[in-house]
C-alpha cells in the first residue's frame, strides 16, 4: 500500500486544481447567481483531457486511472459543484456505460465527440415514480419494424436540457420488473418527439442543468441499444457505480473547499483581540472538518483502488459515497458558522457549498439507498425483493 500520488497524478491534480482557480472559481458565484449554463468552461477542459479521464486514449479519452479520475474530480468539485455534476455525468456516467457495454461501433461514434466536449451528455433513468425504486420504470420502448419507438417522461435529469445525447432506460418488456428494462442511446437533434423543460428554482446546483424529458412516440433506430434488451438495469447499475464514485470525489472537493475558506477566515477574522482560529471551539470544527475529509478522499482511493483493479466496486463506492456526501454537508455547515454572518450570503462562497452539498446526499442514490447497498452487501440478503 502505498499513500504517495504518483509522479503523473500530482501532475494531473496540479493541472486540474490551476484550471479551476483561474477558470472556474473566478466566475462560480456569478455563474450561480444567474443559473447561468456556462458551456464555454465545458470547451476548455476538453483539449487539457479532462473530459474523458479514465477512457482509453484509442477512444479520444486521456487513459488515466481511476485515482486521477477522482483527482481531477475532487479538483473541480473544490471550485464549482456545477460544473462538477456536468462532469461526472458526462465522463462517469455517459462515456465510461458506453466505454462499458458499447459495440465497438457505438464506442467509436460517440466517445472521441464526448472526450472533445462536441457532444454533451446525459443519463435518463429516474422519472417521477422511479426515484429510489429504479426498476419501476413507466417509459417504455417498442419495437416497430426496424425502429424502437419510446414514450415516457424522465425527471431530474442532470444535463438534459443542454445535452446532445442520451442514455435512455426503458421497458421492453412488461412482464418482468429487471430484466424487463433496456438501455438506449438517443441522438437528440436526429429524433422527432424529444423535448425536454428545465427544472428551476433549485436549492443548489443552480449553474448546472437539470430538466425533464418527454419522449412522444420518439423513433430511434434499431441499432440504438447499448448493451443487450433486457440488460437495461445492469447498465444503469453499473452506470451508477462509476456515477457514486465521481459524486463521492466531488464531495471531497466540497470539504476541502471549506477548510480551505475557514481556515483563511478564522487566520484573519479578529475578534476578542484575537484571530478566531485561535479559539477552540474554532479549532474544533476546523479539526473535525479536516478529520472527514481525509477519511471521505481515502474512501474515495480505496474504491478507485478496488476499480483500478477492473473489480466490482459496488462496496466501496457506496461507502464512499454516503460517507462523503455526508462529510461535505457537515463541513459547509462548520464553514458558514465559523464565517458566521458573512457567511449566510453569497459576499462569501460557504453559503453556496452547503447548497450544492445537499444534493449529493439525494441525487444517484440517497444516503438511506447507499446505506441500503452496504447492508445488502455486507449481510447478502436483499432490503425489497
Ligand atoms: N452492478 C451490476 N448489477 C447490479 C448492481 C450493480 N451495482 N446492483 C444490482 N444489480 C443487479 C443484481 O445483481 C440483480 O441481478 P440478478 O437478478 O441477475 O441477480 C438485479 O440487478 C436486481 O438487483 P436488486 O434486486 O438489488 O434490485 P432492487 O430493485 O432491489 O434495487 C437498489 C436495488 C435499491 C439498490 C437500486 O434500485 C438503486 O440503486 N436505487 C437508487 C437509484 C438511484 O440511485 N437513482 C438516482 C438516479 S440519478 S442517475
């Protein structure tokens, strides 16, 4: 075992972490403030490859492993959780499915466009009666002469309003629950009956998209399965294994980012003649911030460690996931008391990071679904089924 980043990986993060500071921390407050999609970013971190870390460079991607993968992830999760959201789902849950269960045509078409930024991705899974309850799909897909034709609405997905292309689950068949469902990949300007409308007012998250989809009588081509029919919850599965993992990193992005403003603040805020930092009740929430996350980053390069290894990670991304999401919500909070007033507004960015926090304990899978997923695991004995 050993605790060094490597050579190549303190490069990547030293890369990442300059990209972020000097191009997407400047403007996350006001790119917040407006809900304002900034895709420009998006073009800009493609050509340095990190739009597609872990995907093989004969596939457009940068080749990295799952460490750097994380790497980069914590990075710009620290500046902006946004941006970090359209990330994770562009490179961990769209390329690495498509790396995972595409024919060697689909892999070919689609992830040297998506490394390049040219197409922008999304993943349509949960819709408004399957949240937690993924396999309680309604959207369904039927088979009509030599082209699938899908009807159905998709709920809360990141990036949909903005995306070029989809992953889309849906039933094929109504007998069976699981194995009823499949994957597709939907091209969205190629099809008629896709639209999506943006869901607004959001607690956090608020430069990032996130919209519903409504599929009416969409014809796709035959050949737009990815994976088997019938292998649909296994991708999505799947998918969200990888999805967790780059949440997860995002979240220790978050933590970092709060020690790093509480402990500026606390070194320069004076009060009773003394930097509060000084305090020990100060020194108290700065210590158990620092102890989460340490912990939250070494789960995250455990669960790398375990996918680096091309093991099944469902365990440790969990793990990870739960314990980090948490983490960063309790480190915002911790950040904003020792800001105090300052920082219930925006004049600092602590009030921001416990907003976009918040989600990453909801959204691919709530805390009570990971916790669901350790015990399932752990006791091999299932929750519902
Ligand atoms: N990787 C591969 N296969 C998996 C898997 C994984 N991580 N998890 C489950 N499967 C397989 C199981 O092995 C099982 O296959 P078999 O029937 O061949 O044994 C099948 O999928 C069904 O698994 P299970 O019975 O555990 O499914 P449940 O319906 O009980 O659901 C939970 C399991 C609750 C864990 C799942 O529905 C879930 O993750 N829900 C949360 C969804 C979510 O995160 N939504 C947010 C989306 S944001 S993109």
């Amino acid at each position: 075992m050993d605790f060094e980043l490597t050579t190549e990986q303190k490069t990547i993060k030293e890369l990442a972490r300059r990209f972020a500071s000097e191009e997407i921390a400047p403007v996350a407050r006001d790119n917040d403030r407006e809900c304002h999609f900034h895709r420009d970013i998006l073009q800009k971190m493609a050509p340095l490859g990190l739009l597609g870390g872990p995907i093989p460079e004969r596939y457009g991607g940068a080749g990295l492993d799952y460490i750097s993968h994380a790497i980069i992830t914590e990075e710009i999760g620290r500046a902006c959780s946004s941006v970090r959201t359209t990330l994770s789902v562009q490179v961990s849950l769209v390329e690495l499915s498509i790396l995972a269960w595409g024919t060697e045509e689909q892999k070919q078409r689609y992830l040297p466009a998506l490394c390049k930024g040219e197409l922008l991705g999304c993943f349509a899974l949960t819709e408004p009666n399957a949240g937690s309850d993924a396999a309680n799909q309604s959207t369904s897909a039927v088979l009509r002469g030599d082209k699938w034709v899908l009807n159905g609405t998709k709920t809360w997905i990141s990036n949909a309003g903005v995306a070029d292309l989809a992953i889309v689950i849906a039933r094929t068949d109504k007998t069976k629950k699981h194995e009823g469902l499949t994957a597709f990949i939907v091209e969205k300007e190629k099809v008629q009956g896709f639209t999506t409308r943006d869901i607004l007012h959001k607690l956090g998250l608020r430069s990032s998209n996130t919209a519903e989809i409504y599929l009416e009588d969409c014809a796709i081509p035959k050949d737009s399965v990815l994976g088997g029919v019938g292998e649909g919850f296994k991708v999505a599965m799947g998918g969200l294994d990888n999805g967790r993992y780059s949440v997860a990193a995002g979240c220790v992005g978050i933590c970092q980012a709060c020690i790093d403003a509480s402990v500026r603040y606390a070194r320069e805020r004076v009060q009773f003649d003394r930097p509060i930092g000084s305090f020990q009740l100060v020194q108290d929430m700065i210590a158990r911030m620092v102890v989460d996350t340490e912990a939250a980053r070494l789960l995250v390069y455990k669960a790398g460690h375990v996918k680096n290894a091309g093991l099944k990670s469902t365990l440790e991304t969990s793990i990870a996931k739960y314990f980090a999401s948490e983490a960063a919500v309790r480190a915002a909070n911790m950040a904003i008391q020792i800001h105090g007033s300052y920082g219930y507004s925006d004049e600092f960015p602590v009030e921001r990071y416990l907003r976009d926090a918040k989600v990453a304990t909801i959204y691919e899978g709530t805390s009570e679904i990971q916790k669901l997923i350790i015990g399932r695991e752990v006791l091999d004995l299932k929750a519902f089924t």
